[in-house]
C-alpha cells in the first residue's frame, strides 16, 4: 500500500510538471506511468518554441530534463497500470495493476494516443509502412515515397522532419486549407513537400507484407486515383486517454472537462495536459497545466487538512 499526497497518473511533460511543483510545495507525490516518462513529448524529434531554448531542442531531451527536475524535488515515479478509484470521505482509493494507493489528491495527465482513419489495410499495414510517429518510423523509409495524411500542426511538423530523409513527400489532407499553425505553413511552402488537397485516404494496399500503395478520393469530384508509395505517416488527431474516468468527468468528446484551477467535477481529481478540453495542446501548455494543478492540489490538501487561511 502506497500513500501519498498527490498521486499523478501520467508522466508525460503535464505529469511530470505536475510532479516537480507538487514535491516542491513539500507534499508527497507519486507518478504512476505505465511506460516511460515523457509521453508523446519523447516522441518529437525537435522543438523549437519551447521557452528558455535558443535553440532546437528534442522532445525525448526535454522530457528527460523534467523527470531528472521532478525526482531532484522528491516525487517518485512508479511504473504501473492505473486500474481504477473511488473516494471516500476525503481519501481517494486507487487501484493500480501491481498495488494500490491511498491519496489525498488526484492528478489525471494520461494525455492522448494517435486516432486511426480505418480504412482498408491500415490495420494490416501498421508497421509494415503505416506509421503514425515519424521520428519514430521515419529512417526506415530515407530516400523513398512517403505520403502523410493529414493537416494540423502534427501532420506538417513531421512531414517537415521526413523531408529531411526524403524528396518524395506529399501531404494529403481533406479540405482546402491546412488546420496547422501559420508558420509551419510556410515553412512547408519553401520546401519540395507536395501537396494534395480536398483529397481523402481510401484503401492502403501492400505486396509481400509491407505497404505498395496508396488510393486517394477526390472530396468534391469523387474521382479516385492510387499512388505507389512505401509509407503511409497517419495524423487524424488524438484519443484522449479517459475510458477508466467516470463519465461526469469528461465532455462528449471524450476530454475532462476542468475549470482554471484545472479543478473537475469531483472535488480534489484535478486534470491537466492533452487529456483536458483545452483549444491548444502543446508540450509548453501540458507543463503550465501541471503546474496550475499542482499548485491547486497543495491548495485543496490545505483545506481538507485545516491548514486553510
């Protein structure tokens, strides 16, 4: 049995944000992650706009810094399975796959996984040249056809970083204007990304096991037509990671729902990062949202505690 103060599922760049400023109020603070720390900020092979970097920095280095700064502090990390909870008077009780936990706050920053488009050979395909994290998957395909599909700021930042192996990339995107941040927009544009609109993804085909093809549909004509490519880079978005929340905690989307002190529906479950309703999900909002809920949890703590004023 573990007890703790603040526990935080999640130890991505929210949870582990959440996790420094928790121990450094002086509260106990446990990080359950079922993986490794830093979620799907390891994944990003360069980010330039994170504050108090002058220069690219990776998101595997930027996570590492946080869990280093986040354990320097006191919090602790455990690698397990978050199962379930409930609360009882002012206690949550937690159920973890190895072990349970007695908190007297919770922190949900369990982030979001990649949305699937389920079209024909996706699922036949996937890691056989469908891929939906180029710094991932992207040296597998140097110097072949590559197509992404998709058009927010995910789509065009790895499609930038697979032209950096490849002079055949074309991003695919159903409507008539991109979705991304402006800049990433124009950098696309001084590239030799190509790019093809108001197009949607049909069928994956493949031969000898690996992807061959791709057929696209025209939105507005219907005309379909296939293209040979090697890889297929899928960006439709996210799934936030909510299925074992209670359903008054989340909106219809799926996302918690939380004030500005990132305060939910039960009183002392606190919500920060890509998980939440948020209209902007970047690596520097996850930790600022960390941080709110952190603060937030020692402020509730106070109060259950009489310590209050």
């Amino acid at each position: 049995m573990i007890k703790t103060d603040i526990l935080i599922v999640g130890g991505g760049a929210a949870g582990l944000s959440a996790g420094q400023y928790g121990a450094r109020a002086g509260r106990d603070v446990v990080i359950v992650e079922a993986l490794m720390p830093g979620g799907q900020c390891a994944y990003i092979d360069m980010i330039e706009n994170y504050p108090g970097f002058d220069t690219p920095v990776s998101g595997f280095e930027i996570g590492d810094r946080m869990q280093k700064q986040a354990e320097a502090f006191g919090a602790k990390i455990v690698y397990d399975e978050f199962v379930s909870f409930e609360k009882k008077d002012d206690i949550f009780f937690v159920k973890l796959a190895g072990q349970e936990v007695e908190a007297k706050s919770i922190i949900w920053a369990t982030g979001a996984k990649h949305r699937h488009i389920d079209i024909p050979g996706e699922e036949e395909f996937n890691g056989r040249g469908v891929s939906y994290c180029g710094t991932c998957d992207g040296s597998f395909f140097k110097q072949q056809t590559i197509f992404v599909i998709g058009g927010g700021d995910t789509a065009l930042t790895d499609a930038l970083y697979l032209s950096k192996l490849s002079d055949d990339v074309t991003i695919v995107h159903r409507r008539d204007r991109f979705r991304a941040q402006d800049d990433l927009i124009q950098r696309v544009k001084k590239t030799k990304i190509k790019t093809l609109m108001n197009k949607r993804p049909l069928e994956i085909k493949g031969e000898d096991n690996k992807v061959s093809s791709i057929v696209l549909e025209d939105v507005v004509t219907g005309e379909k037509s296939e293209h040979s490519t090697k890889a297929v880079f899928i960006f439709a978005g996210m799934i936030p990671q909510t299925q074992l929340l209670p359903k008054e905690l989340v909106d219809d989307h799926g996302y918690v729902v939380a004030d500005q002190k990132m305060q939910t529906a039960i009183k002392g479950f606190f919500v920060a990062g890509d998980v939440r309703d948020t209209p902007f999900r970047q690596v520097v909002t996850a930790a600022s949202d960390g941080a709110i809920a952190a603060h937030s949890a020692s402020e509730y703590i106070d109060e259950i505690d009489g310590n209050a004023y």
